[in-house]
C-alpha cells in the first residue's frame, strides 16, 4: 500500500515538474517581432529587405531602432541623375501592415554614391541614430577638390551639412552653415580630422 503512494507520488511530482519545463520554454520562446527586430540589426539585412520587398538596388540601406510607438523604421539612399537634378536623396521607410513604405524623401543634396561612406552614428544627447554621408574621394582629385558630408536627423526631418575644400596648395577648409549644432559640428570636426590632421575650421556662416 505504501509503495503505491510512493508511487503515484513520483508520478505526480515528474508531472508537475515536466509542466513547469513546458511553461518555462513556452515563456522563452521568443516573439516573432523581436526576431524581427534582432534580424534587421545584423549588418546587411535591412539593405536585402528593402531590396526584396520594394524592388529596388540599394547601394545603402540601414534599420533604425523601434520607436516609442513600436513602428518598423529604415532609410535608404537614391541617386538621383536628371536634366532637372543631380544629387542625393535620404528616404525614410515605414513598415505598415508587414509591408515597407516610403514616408518621406528629402530634398537633393549635392553628392554621389559612387566612392561614398554612409552609416549611422549615435551621438550624446540623442536617443536615436543620425545617419552619416560622406562623398569621400569622389570629387577629389590631384589637384584638390571637394567632399560633402550630412548629418540626416529622421526624428527632426533635418539634414546638417559639411563642405570640405582641399586646395592645390594642400590646405584643407571645412565650413558649416550658421544654424550647424555645435555636437554635430564637433563630430565633423572630429571625423575630417582623422584624415586631416592640419585641418582649418570656418567661422559660423561660412558654409555652403
């Protein structure tokens, strides 16, 4: 009789315990958005979504965080080469209803894609990235020549940009326009510096 409690005992306590590992692995398992989520931030991926589900050819494409509200964000780049036009244009992407959407496209910046370095940087004070353009040796020659840079702020629909001359002489200049906040003047300072040591600044208002 009592081997038979003992029994049936065991049996109910490797049930119990098998119900817990169930609802353990069950609680663990993770939801379909954040797989999403953790697949978009790998390097590249959010560049093939946008391609496969728009149909496009992206030299850049990039994921930004979720937002507050939960919306699927990214930004690409375009190129844009018209009688009418030439230049570059910043476009931000929403996903709605599983699909991705075009919600907003910026002006066009002088600029290329060709030969360009383009990223997202999170700079202090700011919650979320700012995408980073930089035209890199594309309009520069032996003789000297130009690089345009951008700070593009999605949350802010604003685009902060940097001009950098290199003269003949050697001498390297870059400027802003008056209105450039100084954390993101500072980070163009920062970045042209690292190949511009001997680099001169222009006062406030002297940029293109």
């Amino acid at each position: 009789m009592l081997s038979g409690q003992i029994k049936i005992i065991v049996i109910i306590f490797l049930l119990f315990t098998a119900l817990l590992l169930v609802s353990g692995c069950e609680s663990e398992k993770p939801k379909p958005e954040d797989t999403l989520n953790e697949y978009l931030k790998q390097e590249g991926n959010a560049r093939l979504f946008l391609e496969k589900n728009l149909g496009l050819e992206l030299r850049y494409g990039f994921y930004l965080p979720l937002t507050a509200n939960d919306t699927y964000r990214f930004c690409y780049l375009e190129e844009e080469d018209s009688f009418a036009e030439w230049g570059i244009r910043f476009v931000l992407v929403e996903l709605q209803d599983t699909l991705p959407v075009v919600v907003y496209t910026s002006p066009v910046f002088d600029g290329s894609l060709k030969e360009s370095a383009v990223r997202p940087v999170r700079l202090p004070g700011y919650t979320y990235d700012l995408i980073f353009y930089n035209s890199g040796s594309y309009f520069l020659g032996s003789g000297g020549g130009e690089v345009y840079s951008y700070l593009a702020d999605f949350e802010e629909k604003t685009f902060t940009p940097c001009f950098l001359e290199v003269s003949g002489d050697g001498s390297v200049v870059l400027s802003f326009p008056g209105d450039a906040p100084e954390e993101l003047r500072q980070f163009f300072i920062r970045e042209f510096k690292k190949d511009y040591p001997m680099l001169i600044v222009e006062p406030d208002g002297n940029g293109r």
